[in-house]
C-alpha cells in the first residue's frame, strides 16, 4: 500500500501514523529497540505519507538510534522535498549519513546526498547552512573528498 500511487482514505493514513507513533513512544521510554522501526523507510519515502510528519518521524527515528531502510529510496524522497522542506532534509541527510552502518550507502547515495548538502551550504538560513557545511566537512574527514566541491 504505501507505494501504491492511489490515495489511501484519510483514516487509514491516520491509523499508520497513530502506530509508528505509538512504536516510536515505546522505543523511546526504552520497551523496544530502535531496530523495530527501520522499516519506516518505506514509510519516510512513500508519497501517501505528509511529508511534514515524515520528515518529523525520521529524525526522530534517527535520533532514537534507528536507520530506516531502504536507506536508499529516503534518500532519494530527501532530495524531492528538499524545495520545500531545505532544513528539514539536511537535518535528515546530516543524522542519516552519521548514523548508516551500511558502508555503501554514501558511495550508493552521494548524488543524493550532494544535492541535499548543495542546496543547504546556500541556504539563507544560518542554522540550515552550518549543518549542511558541518557535513560536509564531516565526510571529507571520513575520506569522501569528493563532497568537498559543495563548498568551493
């Protein structure tokens, strides 16, 4: 369902959200591991899903300590949404790139990747630019020199 391209009803999206939520709230007080969610990626990267809440849920997937798979279909969802959610989008890519332990993912990702950190090393707001520059220089100290063209 969440890749088919026909609109769910309004209350069957509801009822997903209502879960992952509820999953989320027992990862978080410590009943269930973060692991549990990671198939949320299919979830962050579904066009059924708002992409407000989406954006929302994966960070804080993210910061709980999950990794949504398939990490590769969220960062291709990342880069669409980047014209409208910028800070958003690099807060994500920033916690994702940090917290894959799949060692091809940014060899995978990177044209995802640099088009989200492009976009936000010229963003006009500061806080939005620091992270995207804060990752980049990140990377090109784990050895990807290749991303430090973004910020020439």
């Amino acid at each position: 369902m969440l890749s088919d391209a026909t609109e769910p009803a309004d209350d069957i999206v509801a009822r997903l959200q209502a879960l992952w939520d509820w999953r989320a709230s027992e990862v978080a007080v410590g009943n269930t591991e973060p692991q549990e969610l990671s198939s949320f990626g299919w979830w962050a990267s579904s066009l059924i899903i708002p992409a407000d809440w989406a954006l929302a849920r994966l960070q804080h997937l993210l910061r709980l300590g999950g990794v949504p798979e398939p990490t590769h279909m969220v960062a291709d969802r990342l880069v669409d949404l980047t014209p409208t959610h910028l800070a958003e989008t690099v807060q994500c890519v920033s916690l994702l790139v940090d917290a894959v332990t799949d060692r091809w993912f940014i060899d995978r990702s990177q044209r995802e990747i640099t088009a989200v950190l492009t976009a936000g090393v010229i963003a006009s707001d500061t806080t939005t630019r620091q992270c995207a520059v804060d990752m980049v220089n990140r990377l090109v100290a784990r050895g990807r020199t290749t991303f430090a063209s973004i910020l020439a």
